[in-house]
C-alpha cells in the first residue's frame, strides 16, 4: 500500500473512532490486511492510540483477542477489521 494512502488512513482512522466509538472495517478483498496488522503491532507499542483487533476467520480467536476491551462503563474506541482468511 502506498505511503500517502497508509499516512491518510492513519489520519482518519482515530477521528472516526472518536466520533463512532466502535467501528467494523469489513475488508472484503484483504487489501488493508498489511495495513491492519500494522497498527495491531503498532498499538501493542503503544504508537497507535486505538485498539486493532483484525477477525481471520476464527471466531474464538476473535473472542479471545476482544477479551481486554469492553469490559468497563466507559464505551472505548475499537477498530475491528474483517477480512477473509489467507489462503
């Protein structure tokens, strides 16, 4: 993905959180997928300031990997990436 594509998504990306709360990026042909698992890494270092979570086709995986979020009174901004699986 270009970097003028990927630094405007990044842009954009925690505005719309912030407006939305929770947003479902439904990614039907897994061209972001790169892009998404950049943030998942980036957030994990604390560089990106919204929770990633990307959905690979595995329910329980998703469960789990939500786990950590929603749990308070507070609603937190999430992104949740679907995307079909790698084949």
């Amino acid at each position: 993905m270009s970097g003028h594509v990927s630094a405007t998504l990044e842009q954009e990306v925690p505005g719309e959180l912030r407006r939305r709360g929770n947003v479902v990026w439904l990614d039907k042909d897994a061209s972001y997928r790169r892009f998404v698992d950049d943030l998942v890494a980036r957030h994990a270092q604390r560089e990106f300031p919204v929770p990633v979570v990307g959905f690979r086709g595995s329910f329980l995986e998703l469960l789990l990997r939500l786990e950590p979020y929603g749990s308070g009174l507070d609603l937190q901004p999430l992104l949740l990436q679907r995307a079909p699986p790698a084949r």
